[in-house]
C-alpha cells in the first residue's frame, strides 16, 4: 500500500499522518512517496518520520520516493513558484524505476 503527499513546512501533511497513527496494529507491505519543491536533506529525509511510524504499526516498508514539484510557498509565490515544470518526464521515469523495484520485490529508495 502507498502512502504519499506533498511535503509542508518539511513534512507530510499532517492529514496523512494522523490516518497512519490511527490504523490498527497490523501486517502489510507499504511504500512511502512525497513532492517537494526543495530537495530533501539525506540526514533528515521528509519521509523518515512517516517510514518509522509505518513500521511501528507492523508495516514492511519495502522504499520510498521523493522528487521535486511545483512550489508556491511564502518566498517562491513573489515569484511564482518555483519548479513550475515538475514532476517532469525524468521524475516520471523514476517513479517508474521506483515501482518496477517494488512491483520485482526489490528495497526501493530514492
């Protein structure tokens, strides 16, 4: 099962993660993805906190994924926004590599 959202503040939406706390205890394979306009920061990925809460409830979480998207937060809305042109073909095809990796049984993280 996947779970995903656009990132806020540097977080999933908070909708998302209370669902996550209110499931049962259980079994399952999940994935986790997200779109962000900022990169994520490998030491404190927007996913990790979700992933944990994931596996606290019993999940195998098999991967995740993250690429950039369209951004129109505070500073970037003066602007425009930011990355007006993404999830772009290339975010696509690796969304692709991501769920073939899933779909072949593989870990999947990007």
């Amino acid at each position: 099962m996947g779970f995903g959202s656009g990132v806020f503040y540097s977080r999933l939406h908070p909708r998302l993660t209370d669902f996550v706390k209110a499931l049962p205890t259980g079994r399952g394979r999940a994935f986790v993805f997200a779109t962000s306009g900022l990169p994520e920061i490998p030491l404190a990925p927007f996913t990790r906190p979700l992933v944990q809460l994931l596996e606290g409830k019993g999940f195998d979480v098999a991967g995740s994924f993250s690429c950039r998207a369209f951004d129109t937060w505070a500073p970037f809305k003066l602007v425009g926004g930011i990355n007006k042109q993404r999830p772009n073909v290339e975010d696509l095809a690796a969304a692709r590599v991501f769920a073939e990796r899933l779909r072949d049984g593989k870990q999947a993280r990007t």
